[in-house]
C-alpha cells in the first residue's frame, strides 16, 4: 500500500476478512484491540490489521502507553535484575 487509512468504522472492511479464523483480526474488527488500515476509504481492496503491543514494566511507562493509544490489558509480576 502506497497510502493507509484508518477505518473507523470496521463493519466496512468485514467482508475483507471473510473466512479468516484469527483471533488478532477480529479482535481488530470489534475493537477489542489493535486497528484496521484499508489502501481506500471508499473502496477498500487491501487491509492490514498490525498487532502492536506495549509491556509497560513500571507507572512512568504505562501513562507513556496510554498517551499512545494503547489499552491497559492485564497486571502481572515481573522482575527487574540490577546491575545488568
């Protein structure tokens, strides 16, 4: 694609992905998480649905995914090892 455009409203390029059985996709789709970018807006032939994804290992980091775009998902534990 020369130039993308994010689809806003997704019910648009559905039929695009017809068939496909990724969880990533629709996940895309229903605006769970990730976006949609079509080659058209008024007539879509191509789309691509890239995952990105922001492991935000403390608070100064998270507001810094946040400000991005990104969406809080899930907490765990993690480790941090100084001196490496």
């Amino acid at each position: 694609m020369d130039r993308c455009f994010k689809v806003i409203d997704t019910k648009t390029v559905e039929p695009l992905f017809a068939g496909w059985e990724s969880t990533l996709i629709w996940s895309c789709l229903q605006g769970v998480m990730g976006n949609i970018y079509v080659d058209s807006i008024d007539h879509p032939g191509s789309a691509a649905a890239p995952y990105l994804s922001w492991d935000a290992h403390n608070k100064e980091s998270k507001a810094l995914a946040e400000k991005l775009g990104y969406r809080f998902d899930r907490e765990y534990t993690s480790y941090e090892i100084a001196g490496y």
